[in-house]
C-alpha cells in the first residue's frame, strides 16, 4: 500500500509499505521509528494510505490518526519475520546516507555471527504501527469515468457516516 505522511510543516512524503494486518483497530504496518515515515509520524500522528488493485480496478483509501501499535505486537510480528530480515532491521539506519552497500552488508554479517544459535531480539527503534481510519473510501473502475466512490465518515455520535461521491 502507499503510505502519505507528512511534517509538521506539511512537507508530504509518501512511499510503499506492506499492509500487515487490518482489524476493528485500522490498518498496521511496522518500520524503523526512526526512519523519515518515523519521523513524520512522531511529528504529525496522521497518515494517508492507498491500497490499489489495478486488474480488478478497484482502490481504497483510508485517512486517520497513527498511533504505535503494542511492544507485544511488535516482537511477535519480528520474530515471525525471516531472519535476514530481523538481521537488516538491526543494520540499516533507514533513511540515512551511507558510504556504501558494503556498510550494509558488514553490518548484518556482523550481526548475523553475534546472534547465531540465538534469537534476535527486537531493536529498541522498531515496531508497528497502526493507522485508525476516520475516512475509508472505496473506488470501483466504471466505464466512461463514471467510477462508483463510497466514503465512509467516523462520526463519534453515530457511527460511520455513508456517502456516494461524485468521480
């Protein structure tokens, strides 16, 4: 999915991450904290996403208030990842200029000898996130440009306020 965030001055940012999970709760994915989506997000605790199905010509997009998603959410989904990926969360200073690709490598060689035989632990800058929809809508594909669009509102007083748009 693509993910918008933005600074507290409003410079917009926006990049794909994996969609992990989607419950009563919003939308999660997980991240180095202090990567530049990291940053946005301790500055502006808002984001936008887009989910896009090209072949079945269909999006979502959900607008709402971010908030980090448990410490217990976080290790469980870490330790379910490969370990060469629990390894790279370890060694990249995400969002950071580096000399080189061999700064990356060595660091997770490094890493990959220090932890062997044991399990990774979760970085302490790292872990999830959860996007908590106030707006969902959703686009159909329609012939002529005439698409079908359906927002959902979060209203506190009445639940989910059910809207068509004009495309």
């Amino acid at each position: 999915m693509t993910l918008a965030t933005s600074t507290r001055a409003g410079e917009p940012s926006a990049r794909m991450v994996l969609l992990r999970g989607v419950d009563e709760r919003g939308f999660g994915f997980f991240t180095n904290y202090d990567s530049q989506k990291g940053g946005d997000l301790a500055q502006n605790p808002r984001a936008a996403l887009v989910i896009y199905w090209p072949k079945l010509g269909r999006q979502v997009r959900v607008a709402g208030a971010v908030v980090k998603q448990s410490p217990e959410e976080s290790i469980a989904y870490f330790h379910n990842r490969p370990l060469a990926s629990q390894l790279s969360a370890w060694a990249s200073p995400q969002s950071r200029v580096i000399r080189n690709r061999a700064v990356l490598e060595d660091a997770v060689a490094a890493l990959a000898a220090k932890y062997e035989g044991t399990a990774v632990p979760l970085p302490p800058n790292w872990g999830g996130y959860r996007v908590r929809p106030q707006t969902i809508e959703f686009w159909a594909h329609r012939d002529n440009r005439l698409h079908d669009r359906i927002r959902y509102s979060r209203d506190p007083k009445r639940g989910w306020r059910i809207e068509r748009l004009a495309p």
